[in-house]
C-alpha cells in the first residue's frame, strides 16, 4: 500500500498522471520479492513479463518481447544490472498466441483467461471512484480555461482530468477541446483545440540508464511516453547525472507529466525516467 497505493494518491493528488506499475516493479516485484528470494537461496526470479534479457559482453541488456503487440518492456525501464542478471523472462520469446496454446495444452486455468492492462487495486477499473473514495479532500472544483484565459467552465477536481483527455471535461464547444495542462498553483484547468496540444520537447527526471552508464552526450534514440503509446524518434540530451532534455522530430501529443518516457535503439530498451 505504501510503495503503490499511496504513490498513486499522492501523485494524482499533486495533478500528475503517475504509472503505478512502475513503481510496483521496482519496490514489490524486483524490491521485496527478490530480496525474499534471495534471502532464502534462490539465484534468480522468473515473472511472466514479455520482454527479454539478453548478456552483450559484459552487460545486460533489457529487449522487448518478441509478440510486439504485448511487449512489456516500457514497465521494466526502471531495472538495472544487478536486477537483469537474476532474472528470468521465460515467455518473453514467444507471442501471446503461443503461451496461450501452451496453457491449454498443459490444461491450465489460465488459458482463457482474459487480457488486462487494468491497474490490480482498482477494482472496478475506474481510477476517478478510487480518488473520490480514497482522496476526496484532493477533489476541489476550480475553473476551466482556455489557453487565451477565457473562463469556459468549472471542473471537478484536477485528479480527475489527464492531459489529452478529450471526452467527460464537461463542457460544450463548437470544436473538440482537449486538456492541455493542470495548474496545480491556481487549481485551473486549462483546455484548447487539438492544435495547440502537441510539444517536440519534454524533460524527464529521475532517469535510470540500464546499462549503468550515464550518457554524456546526446544520442538518437526513440522515446515512447506512454505505455501503449508508439516509440518516437528524438534526440535525447543529458542535463545532469539524473536529467535528460528530448527533444522530438514533430510534434506528439499527450506528453504527460508522472508518466514515464522510456528510451530505445532498436529492440534495446536503454532506460527511461519521469516526464517532469
């Protein structure tokens, strides 16, 4: 509750998106539980993540999984060295097709059991209750505004918005309006047409380099900014030992900040870290 729950209330609470999953990976899957496994002898631990691990020389490398519509890897950008080299991704090769076909053939309960890429402590898959009946005292009403500070309406509480969000702002408009930033400062939403929502830069923090290696120059890359979001071609600028700067070819939309960027070459997923 503490290393996931909570991270979750707080960061919606100060008007982010945050990806709880992350979080769950580093502290729970590769932070209690390995060091539970290891306390009592084991030498490695095997999840069911479709992504894949690979030794190149000396290092470790993170891949994405071979079925490129359920690769996991986005969610695994926080795991370092000594994290890869004891674990096991043993159905990060094949489709998800295929590990189905396996669980039935070995008559498992599984088998048909349907996707999900809902948060687990939601039960009803519905983010918006959580906060209501979990953080209420976070759910204050404030003004909609568009981008020249036209007040066009009052929304329910910034938790409740995302940025991009098109549908279920509340208001009405000759021409889709999309949310494009919360003001935690003034509790303002600010909302515009689609035109003025895309950005080519974004700084992420708290940024993690799989191989151990900060990177001191800029290097190409591609950046994927959400988990089901398409990886984008940049350039990706140090800022500091923990900072990065990327900036995009065009412009994307939806850059939200508590959401992780996550960088690539290829197949390799390099690192990623915070969108600020």
């Amino acid at each position: 509750h503490q290393d996931v729950v909570k991270f979750f209330i707080d960061k919606y609470s100060a008007g982010l998106t945050p990806n709880p999953c992350l979080e769950c990976n580093r502290n729970i899957r590769w932070g209690h539980l390995m060091h539970k496994a290891l306390s009592m002898g084991a030498t490695h631990i095997a999840t069911g993540h479709y992504a894949r691990i690979i030794k190149n020389g000396r290092k470790w490398q993170l891949l994405r999984g071979y079925d490129n519509d359920k690769d996991q890897s986005y969610a695994l950008s926080m795991l370092g060295q000594s994290e890869l080299k004891r674990t096991l991704f043993p159905v990060g090769s094949y489709t998800k097709t295929k590990i189905r076909s396996l669980a039935s053939d070995f008559a498992l309960p599984v088998a048909q059991r349907q996707d999900s890429q809902d948060l687990c402590f939601l039960a009803d898959k519905d983010y918006r209750r959580f906060m209501h009946d979990y953080a209420p005292q976070s759910l204050n009403p404030g003004p909609i505004m568009n981008s020249s500070g036209e007040t066009l309406g009052e929304h329910k509480g910034l938790p409740l918005y995302t940025i991009g969000q098109r549908k279920g702002i509340g208001i009405s408009a000759s021409e889709p309006l999309y949310v494009l930033s919360k003001n935690q400062s003034d509790n303002t939403l600010i909302v515009d047409k689609l035109s003025k929502l895309g950005k080519k830069c974004l700084k992420a923090k708290k940024v993690n380099w799989i191989s151990g290696n900060l990177t001191e120059r800029k290097i190409r890359a591609e950046v994927q900014i959400r988990y089901t979001a398409k990886a984008e071609a940049a350039w990706i600028k140090p800022i500091n030992d923990n900072e990065v700067e990327v900036e995009f070819d065009h412009q994307i939309n939806d850059i939200t900040p508590g959401q992780a960027a996550v960088f690539y070459q290829d197949s390799v997923c390099l690192g990623g870290g915070v969108i600020d």
